[in-house]
C-alpha cells in the first residue's frame, strides 16, 4: 500500500473558487453548506464531505451552514440530529450561528410552487406509483405525457391546495414540474417536487402534511441561504440541469449557487450506503451505529481515531471527478502517523503467561521510572513497579523457535522493556500439556537500557507485573469486511461477508497501574502492541480498551498467508 504524499494544494474545486474570485462572480465572497439528511448516521464519506464544505469556507475567509436536510419525516429522528451536530463539532468545525433545516422553509416551499402552477411549470398527478414509472420511459426510450398533465391552472391549484388540507391518502396525487418528457436526461421528465406525506416531523410536528421533494427542496434552500458554491456528490451530476432549472423558473437570478459535483468517497473493506449500514445495526451484526467496526464518523471516534488524523486523511486523498475506492490502509496510516506523536507509552498484555524470577528477591518491588515517549520528554514519565512475578505475552514465547525469532526461549536471553535481561531456565506445564509458568533468573547488572557488562541482547519483550497489574478488557477490531469491495457484492448478500474475526475479546488482559485513572477516549501506545484507546465502558473497576490499530499494516500479507 503506497500512501499518499501529504500536500495540500489545488484542486478542481479550488479552481472554480478562485476563478469565481478573480471575476468577482459573488464579489468575493465564498459560501457553502453542508446539507445531510437526519435519516441515519455519518459515515467517512461524510466526513469527506464534511471537511470540503467548511475546509473551503475556512480557507477563503468565507462561512458555511449545516443544514438539515429534513424533507422526509418517515426516516428521520432527533437521535440522527444531535449525532450529526457532534459529529461535525468532534471533526472540528463550527457553524457558529448558521443552523438551518430544510423545514424552516416549508411555508416558501409551498408559495414556489404554487408560482410554478400557476405559471403552467406544474401540476397535479393522479396516476399511481407504477403508472408513473411505465410513462417516464426508460434510459434508451422517453417517456409520454400525463393524461393529468394538461389539467387546469385552476384545477390543479384546488388540488394542491387541498392536498395541503389534507383531503387526500398519501399516495393520490403528487406535483409535478412540467419540463419534458422527452428529454434524454431522465431527471427533466417532470419531475416530482411534492407528495403527501401525513406523518409527524421532528422539528414542524403536524404542522403539514404534504412534503416537498429533495431535488425541488435543496436548490432553494441554497438560493434563500445566498450559498455561492453546492458542493454534492457525482451522483447528482445529472441532477445539475434540474437544479438550475427550478432557479431559472422562480426568478433566482445571477449570481446564484453553482452546483459542483465531486467524487464520493468509498473505502475498501467497508461499506458507505446508508441503507446497509441500518441493516447492519437492526439485523445485531454490530453493537451499534457507533461499533468501532463502522465507518461511520462516531464509530471512528469510539474506535479511538483523532479527528486530526481523519483531516488529515481527507486532504491526502484529495477531490476527483472519477469515484475510486480509497484503501484503508491510507486511513491507519493517518492514524498512525498522528499517534505516533502524541500517544503515551505503556506497558500492557494481552494474553498473558506468568514468569517468576527465582534469584529475585521474594517480596521485593522496585519502582522504574520509564518515559511516555522516547521522543518527547514534555510528556513526562510514569512509575512501574517491577516485582519476582511477571506476566509476559504468550506469544513471546516458545519451546522450539523457528529461525530469526529473538524472543523467549528455553535457556535464552531477552531484555525485559526498561528492566533486566532474563534467561528462561524451566518450563512449568499442566496435566495437560499446556504452558501455565516460566521460571527465570535474572542479571541484576543490566537494569535499564545500558546494560554495564556490555552484552547485547537482541530480544526485547513487554511485561507487567502480576500483583501490580490491572485487569482489562481489550477489544482488537479489524475490518469489517473479507472482501475489498463489498459494495459491489449482491444486494442482500454483503453480510456473507463479514469478517468473523472483526473483533475479537481478549477478556484476561493486564495493564500497568498508572492506567487506573484513564479516561474515556485517552488514547496510548500499548508497547509493541498498537495503538489503543479507553473505551466508554471502561469504569475503574473494569478497564475496557480498544485497539485503534496496529503499529503497523501487516493486514495484506496476513491475507496472502492465510
């Protein structure tokens, strides 16, 4: 995996920006918005988006909204609401005094397309659901009119008006721009701009019962808002007529909102539909829309990834025209290489084996003062108590080593991190065969990283010592998915998918006393281990840590091994 150079620089939407600027189009100013649908939680994608629209503003001195984009009550709820506001907060960005919903806009909504029936632009439909499919045509075949379509300017506002009062079962009718049924965009065969809807919103109650439609709803919201550039994603490329259409039709004239589309953003071994993500939580196949596994913005932040990082990782990729799928290895590495600078050091094992050092004295403790950081003394030092009986990683090691493997072996040498040089002199196994003790010895001369003697021991292996050590509970996650690209399995067979080994518990772990007292997302380097960050339901009485990621990606060739 090759990563990409960090650079910020131009792209094409910066292009736009400062031609707009050097023409003095919006004299000046630069104005965007962020405009999600409270339908679910974010996911990376959005944080791309995210980054774009208030990055841009920030860098031209310009503002930018978040708006909601609440059109649709069915789907919506105040829980994605207040997700979404701490997601933006969390990712670092501010929207001061500029938030807006959709449904602020619902009285003007109304009053525009009323102007567009009575101007002959729109009209009331009274054909079902399948009907409206079978006359709109195909990509290859245009479509016929309505038989509704030429229907009175007066019919049609009494209809309307009526559906407004709530005479009528969702589903009977909708509105309809009337642009052309012929045209080869399939977006211009009039399209709906609103449909009843008689379910309570989350923000207007039973104030309304008809609903206007996202493409009619978004571009007028922009227009009211004075936004200069509608950054969306590539899949509203041909929506791009329709939303200059509708401002042409109602009088928004130049300079209004330029709509620019961009590339979305999809990252191997995961998903970033909406949809399947729900599914994902309701079917239980994670804890929740903020399961570490997930891509969304708040799993990451659970996970343990600093917002910084994930900044950092939606510059590096940069903004295409061409959608490509991002591997994951670019997003650890981000990860990375931003905790790398700033995670603490400590000492912690995940499965472990106890040692006891038999020439060392019984009862005796002695307190090593070890660094938080090899390279940054600000951080400061932490004591660790070293006693006769340790536990080491069982993974550190083994009775008939390979060649090139430096770590525990019977009769041989490894430093203990910031400690001894120990040598293994017997194995202690149970009725069953199973490894349960180590006995050691001990060189007192070599305490430290300088050992007086001189000797060079290749080994290097983390402890904890056992009577001073904490019970913990680490949770190691790994991708979501087997495949790189579940996006394009099957719908309805993704989950077929889904890697069992995604997370895996290491219920008996141990870590140094000095984390009692970690908080809530404080993230540490577990020595030769990860990178690893306190989870919420981590009390004093239980620690719980997850594993952010590894030190460093060995995920591809773990892959062509297995």
């Amino acid at each position: 995996m090759s990563t990409p150079e960090k650079k910020p620089g131009s792209n094409f939407i910066r292009t736009i920006v400062n031609e707009d600027n050097a023409s003095g189009k919006h004299a000046g100013r630069v104005h965007t918005r962020f405009p999600p649908e409270p339908n679910g939680y974010l996911h990376v994608g959005h944080a791309k988006s995210i980054c774009l629209n208030f990055g841009l503003a920030k860098e031209y001195q310009g503002l930018c909204n978040l708006r909601f984009d609440d059109t649709n009550p069915v789907s919506e709820d105040p829980e994605f609401v207040k997700s979404i506001q701490a997601d933006v907060k969390w990712l670092g960005f501010d929207w001061e005094d500029r938030l807006f919903h959709a449904s602020d806009y619902f009285q003007q909504f109304y009053d525009y397309a009323e102007q567009l029936i009575k101007a002959g632009k729109a009209y009331v439909e009274s054909l079902s659901a399948d009907e409206i499919r079978t006359y709109r045509g195909t990509l290859t075949e245009p479509g016929k009119p309505s038989p509704y379509r030429d229907r009175s300017v007066a019919e049609n506002l009494d209809l309307f008006r009526r559906m407004k009062a709530g005479e009528f079962a969702d589903g009977t009718h909708i509105v309809r721009a009337k642009i052309d049924m012929a045209s080869p965009n399939i977006n211009m065969r009039d399209p709906a701009i609103y449909r009843i809807r008689k379910a309570e919103h989350h923000t207007t109650g039973n104030a309304w019962c008809i609903y206007p439609m996202y493409d009619y709803a978004h571009c007028i919201s922009d227009a009211l808002e004075k936004i200069t550039h509608s950054i969306c994603t590539l899949e509203f490329e041909d929506h791009r007529p329709l939303y200059d259409w509708f401002l042409d039709q109602l009088g928004f004239h130049q300079p209004r909102p330029q709509q620019i589309e961009f590339a979305r953003l999809d990252l191997s071994y995961t998903i970033t539909s909406k949809r399947k993500l729900k599914a994902l939580v309701e079917e239980q196949h994670v804890s929740g829309w903020d399961d570490p596994r997930m891509p969304t913005i708040s799993g990451m932040r659970r996970r343990g990834y600093p917002p910084a990082a994930v900044r950092d990782f939606c510059e590096r990729i940069g903004v295409a025209k061409a959608a490509n799928i991002v591997d994951m290895g670019v997003l650890e590495f981000c990860v990375r290489e931003d905790l790398e600078k700033r995670a603490g050091r400590v000492l912690g094992v995940l499965n472990p084996i106890k040692i006891v050092i038999e020439d060392y004295p019984e009862g005796k403790v002695e307190t090593i003062e070890a660094p938080f950081h090899p390279q940054d003394p600000t951080l400061g030092t932490r004591q660790v108590p070293f006693s006769r009986e340790l536990y080491i990683e069982a993974d550190d090691f083994m009775e008939e080593a390979p060649k090139g493997y430096f770590r525990m072996v019977p009769g041989g040498e490894v430093r203990l991190r910031n400690a001894y040089i120990v040598k293994c002199k017997e194995v202690i196994k149970d009725a069953h065969g199973a490894i349960v003790e180590l006995r050691c010895s001990h060189d007192p001369e070599t305490l430290g990283k300088n050992p007086t003697d001189g000797r060079k021991v290749k080994g290097i292996i983390h402890w904890v010592s056992a009577s001073h050590s904490l019970p913990a509970e680490v949770r190691l996650y790994d991708r979501l998915y087997t495949v790189a690209n579940p996006g394009n399995v099957k719908d309805g067979e993704h989950t077929d998918y889904l890697n069992p080994s995604s997370l895996v518990v290491m219920a008996k772990a141990r870590v140094e006393p000095s984390l009692r007292t970690a908080t809530p997302d404080q993230r540490f380097q577990f020595e030769r281990l990860g990178y690893f960050c306190t989870d919420r339901d981590s009390t004093p009485e239980k620690l719980v840590f997850n594993r952010v990621v590894s030190l460093r990606d060995t995920y591809g060739k773990d892959q062509q091994k297995s």
